[in-house]
C-alpha cells in the first residue's frame, strides 16, 4: 500500500477558436516538488500539448510574465508552490485573453 | 501593405529583440530621427536574459573608490576575458558604460546610492568597487527603456518570432516573422536592420536563462552568411540551484552571498569541507573548474552541486536579510516564496550556461560583415573574449546598443531600401506554415529539443575533449537527419507553443553543431572553453575561431587575430 502524495486537480479557464471560455480539469501526479508554473510545463509536455500559457522567463519571480489567477486571485506562477492533493482553478490575469492562459501584458 | 500570405511593415530601422541592446538601440535610432520599429520574440521586458539579470552594471566613474578608471576598467576585462575580447570593444565598453548608466538613470531607472553618489561593489575581476546596483535588477533596466521607447512612440511586435533574414546580394533588407498571438506571418523590411536578439543558453540541460534563449537570431544571421566567432564560449554562472526542483538552474548571486564582506557564506563540497578559501570568490571560470573537479570527485551534494552555507555566515540574522535586501542576492523574495529559509537551510548549486560569449562577429561601429545588419548586446561574439566579469554584460547592451542605433540610422540615410526577396519570403512562410501542418509524427517537438540539450550537456559541457566533441556532433546528425523528419505539431488556431518549439529546435540543431565545431577546432583551455586533452592556454590560440556557413551548408572554419588597441594592459597582480 504506497502512501505516496495525493495528486493535483487542476481546473483551467481555457478558451476554445472563438475566444469563448470552457474549462479543463487535469489530474496531475505529485511525484516532485511544484510551483504553478512547473506544473503547467508539465501538463504541456505529458498530458496537453495544446494547453497554452506563457513559459518561465526571468526564473527569479519578478518579470510578471507567468501572470494569472488562482482562485481568482492574481499570482506569479513561479511563486506560488503547489501542495499535494490541492485543487487549483487557473484562470487568464485580464481580460485580454490571446488563448487560455496566455493575456496581453502592460 | 498586405498580400494574402503576408503583412509587409516598413522602417528605416528594424529592431530584431527586446532587452538592454535592442531598446538602447532603438532609442538611439528614434532620438537620431529615424523611424524605427521593434520585433520581440516575446513580451519587451518579460523575455529574454535582461529582464532576470542581476543588478551589476559596470561603470568605473570611481564614486566609491578614487583609485578607479576607465583605463583600469579596460586592463581588468581585458585580462579577464583571457586576452581573447577584440580591444576597440573594450575600449568603447569601458569608456562609454558610465554615459550610458546616465542615460538610463534619465529614463527613470534608480541605483543604489551611498553617501549621495552612486554606490558601487566589487566583484570579482575588478580592480576596485566598480558595479553600480541597479534598484530592480535587469527587470527595472528593461522596463525603464521600454517606457523610454513607448514615450518615443517606437512600435512594439511583441510574441512575434523571426525566423529568416531576407537577402540583396550580401545586403539583409528584412526579415519574415510569425506573430504568435494570431499565427499571422509577417515580413519586415529595413533601410538597416539590427540584430539583438541575445544569445543560445538553453542550447544545454542545465541553465538559468530565460527559456526563448535558443539562439534564434545567431542562426539567422548564420544561415544569411555572417561571420561568428568563439562560438565554443559559453559562460558558465557557477552557483545555480539544483535544489528545490520546481526552481531548478535559477541562479543566486554568489558574489553577493559568498564574499566576506558581504554575506560571507561558505562554499562547502558534499562532506561539510570548504573547497574555496575565505575572501572575494574566484572569478567564474576558475570558480566553475573548483566546483565541477568537486563534483566529479564524487564529493558533491545529494542533487549534484555544492553547498552556499549562509547559516554558516558570521553576520546576523538581520544583517543577512539587509544585505539580501540591498545586493538583491536571492529569488523568489530571498526564497520564501518558495518556503525555503535560507538562514536553516543551505543552497545547493552547480554551474550552469549562463551568457553567451561568442556570437556575431562586430566592429566597433556595431557592423556585422553583412550589409546593412548591425548587432549589438550578447548576440555579438567578440566584445568579452573567453570569460566575463560582473556587470559588463548589461554595460555592453547600452554602449553597443546606442552605437548600433546611432550607425543603423547613418546607414538608412545613405541606402534607400534594399530589393525584398519575396521568393524567399512566400518560401519561408509555405516551409512555416507546412511545420504547423504536420499533424503525425513521431517526436514532439519538446522531446527533442530535450535531446539536444541533454547532447550539449554530454559533449559539449564543463569538459570537453576531442572524442567526446565527436562523439557530440554525431549524435547531433543523428537528431537532424533522423528525428527531425519525423517531428509532428499539434496544432492549434493561435498561441501554439509546440509550433515555436518545432521552429526553435530546427534552428538549434545546425547551431549546436556550430558550437561544437569551434569547440573542437580550439585545441587549447582558455577561459570557460575547458579541453582536458589540452588543459592549457596556448599563445598560438589566443585568436578567434571563426565559423561562417558554406554553400553546402557546411561548416566553414577560420581563425582571425584578435584586434588589439595598442595599450599596455597592466594585470591585477602587477597592480597590487
């Protein structure tokens, strides 16, 4: 019987050809220590490649650039850990939506 | 203009980049009366290497310390690029960057002051307390330009990715691009065009830079028939984390953290031993060799690097969250984002690529050999030579970017537009467009771009050797000829990340086998280039390996002397 960390739900405010917004549930296994943002990458390299979001830049939490909300509330990606067994909802950090994630930036 | 395949946008400067040299560059432009245009790869001021730069930028205006100069400033860099760096750019970096520091501070960006002048810190290969602090790091640099260049009304492609020079003869007239934000294709046309698109990182595994630093611009300028030189230089940050892994290959500031007369943190191997010894830390390249022979000894940390101890440091807790605070050290809010207290936890960190020091070959009129192509900042290769000190990466954007614009508007004066090769155009985008179209394959994009990296890593990486290098360019043809035909794109109607990758990673490709052939081609250790089959500096390499694309596509191979400036450079060892 394996007590290994409970896995991540992941609910994401995509936008489908139209702009019209839907969303996606992802279950993501806890197998390392996450933040918001490298477990984005990971859901685009093993489970969605469609899944848009801005990559990491600066690596050091400062250029704003993975911008977007969790819980509604505005967040650096990079900066804010994700605990095993969290539910998330993602959601684009204004309302100048390119595609899911991805906004246009001051 | 627009036909159906493309957006035709005209200037007489186009801008390739976003950071320190292509901001500075277009400003320079504008404020000579150009009309200039700007295309980013992503967003102005959150892409790039600037943006994630630290705050050291080299101006030896000698506030702190009287003793200081330009002149000494001049000896120090050349010495520490190990007597590799063409002499004319040292010149103009050393005796313009304290100019151009002013220009920015009229732009609205702040340093940090001490007793009402510019406080200035020592870092290791300068002769005295040289590096002004900037408040905000590379961040606040990039955004204070890129608020220069809005209150110039300079048009900004933001998301738009270049991916080909267009040629006249030997004259680049423009380049086509795809805009990321409606996969819309572009060409954009230029009386001159200046490259500052930074360098190629994220070439190899392990890196601390920003992850649209795959070199795109090099390549281009490469495949137009411009000259590169040391591209086998690649300067390796000593101290990037290998721990914790959501944050892995960011890069904490040792010269902050480890010199007693800051934080004052041992640098401990994976037994608790101290592998340095106590006073201003080595410069990069020999403090990478002391931390790699650690490592590969076996002595490393759980996570394969060494440890910054700062629980170990002799200052207080206070005084190493001030300082923290004041030399903007430390990530991620000095790590309590990520709940890591770095006064009951130690670091463990491991070299990792961090500046390019090879690239495009320039004069000091920021000329590349192409026609009416400028290129300014870490895409140009022969400014630094084999190694770099602290805060002259960001100093160079702003001398060279300035030069580049100042001589790109010159240049559109005397030269009308160059005849636009629309052939190429409408072949580039139909070999675009067939990319986001290839719906099945085998390999993801993604996957092998890993490979390259993991390559670069392997063959290419702190020691290298001839066979290894081999070895390294064979795997590199494998990948070219073998997974990239099979690479398929998910597509999707705009914003399709895997399409970038696709486009990066053909790119990567031909340039990685670039790098390792200077590598292979420069049989001596000089610098960060580390050959354990020629372990040492030899006086008949002490010129620049120079790689230039052949008719074929093969890679041509020739040396240049190094441009000296006829100055009797003193070292620092002389000096004291």
């Amino acid at each position: 019987m394996s007590d290994a960390p409970a896995p991540v739900r992941v609910e994401v405010v995509r936008s489908n050809d139209q702009g019209e917004p839907y969303t996606q549930t992802y279950e993501v296994p806890y197998e390392t220590r996450m933040n918001v943002l490298s477990m984005l990458h990971y859901i685009y390299e093993n489970q969605d490649p469609s899944l848009a979001f801005r990559v990491c830049q600066c690596s050091r939490g400062i250029c704003d650039s993975c911008q977007m909300k969790l819980d509604d509330k505005k967040i650096k990606a990079c900066s804010v850990l994700v605990k095993p067994g969290q539910q998330l909802k993602l959601s684009p950090s204004n309302s100048r939506v390119v595609r899911d994630l991805v906004t246009v930036q001051d | 203009m627009t036909n159906g395949l493309y957006e035709q946008i005209e200037a007489d400067v186009l801008v390739l980049g976003g950071g320190g040299a292509a901001i500075r560059a277009a400003i320079a432009a504008k404020e000579n009366g150009a009309n200039v245009i700007v295309v980013c790869k992503g967003v102005v001021g959150r892409s790039g290497a600037t943006p994630m730069a630290c705050p050291s930028y080299q101006a030896a205006i000698a506030h702190q310390d009287p003793r200081d100069n330009a002149a000494i400033a001049f000896d120090d860099t050349v010495e520490e690029g190990r007597y590799l760096g063409d002499e004319d750019l040292i010149l103009a970096l050393t005796q313009e960057s304290s100019e151009r520091a002013r220009d920015m501070e009229r732009y609205g960006l702040k340093y940090e002051m001490a007793g009402g002048h510019w406080f200035q810190v020592q870092h290791p290969g300068h002769s005295y307390a040289r590096n002004l602090v900037i408040r905000g790091c590379g961040y606040a640099m990039n955004a204070a330009l890129k608020r220069q260049s809005k209150k110039l009304s300079i048009p900004l492609y933001e998301d738009c990715m270049a991916t080909r020079f267009l040629l006249d003869g030997n004259r680049v007239t423009g380049v086509v691009a795809v805009g990321m934000r409606d996969h819309k294709f572009y060409v954009f046309r230029g009386k001159a065009v200046i490259l500052a698109t930074g360098g190629y990182p994220e070439l190899w595994e392990f890196t601390d830079t920003s992850r649209d630093l795959t070199g795109d611009g090099v390549t281009m300028a490469y495949r137009a028939g411009a000259d590169l030189v040391d591209m086998e230089m690649m300067l390796y940050y000593p101290t990037c984390l290998k721990w914790p892994p959501e944050v892995e290959g960011t890069l904490v500031q040792h010269e902050g953290l480890i010199n007693p007369n800051y934080i004052g943190a041992p640098l401990l191997n994976g037994l608790g031993e101290q592998i340095i010894p106590p006073g201003l830390p080595p410069v990069r390249d020999e403090l990478m060799k002391i931390m790699i022979k650690e490592i590969l000894a076996g002595r490393g940390t759980p996570n394969g690097g060494v440890y910054i101890a700062i629980p170990r440091s002799p200052k207080s807790k206070e005084e190493i969250f001030a300082l923290l605070k004041k030399l903007d050290s430390l990530p991620y809010h000095n790590m309590t984002d990520l709940e890591v207290d770095v006064t009951q936890q130690y670091l463990e960190v491991a070299p990792g690529t961090h500046f390019t020091l090879g690239g495009v070959r320039i004069n000091d009129r920021a000329e590349t050999n192409l026609v009416g192509l400028f290129a300014a900042g870490e895409v140009s290769g022969n400014c630094h030579g084999a190694n770099r000190t602290s805060g002259n990466a960001l100093a160079e954007t702003q001398v060279f970017g300035k030069r580049a614009g100042d001589n790109a508007v010159q240049f559109a004066r005397e030269h009308g537009f160059g005849r636009l090769d629309t052939a190429a155009a409408a072949a580039e985008i139909q070999w675009l467009q067939g990319l986001l179209d290839r719906s099945s394959g085998q390999y993801r994009p993604n996957e092998i771009k890993k490979q390259i990296q993991h390559v670069m890593h392997e063959h290419m990486g702190y020691q290298r050797d001839a066979a290894g290098m081999q070895a390294g360019l064979a795997a590199l043809r494998q990948i070219q000829y073998e997974l990239l035909p099979h690479m398929y794109v998910n597509p999707t109607s705009h914003f399709d990340y895997e399409w970038m990758e696709a486009i990066e990673v053909e790119m990567m490709v031909e340039l990685a086998q670039v790098v390792i052939r200077s590598g292979l081609t420069r049989e001596e250790t000089r610098g960060h280039h580390w050959r354990t089959d020629f372990p040492q500096s030899r006086a008949e390499w002490c010129q620049h390996v120079r790689t230039r694309r052949g008719p074929e596509g093969e890679v041509e191979i020739s040396t240049a002397p190094v441009r000296r400036a006829g100055i009797q450079v003193k070292t620092k060892s002389e000096r004291l």
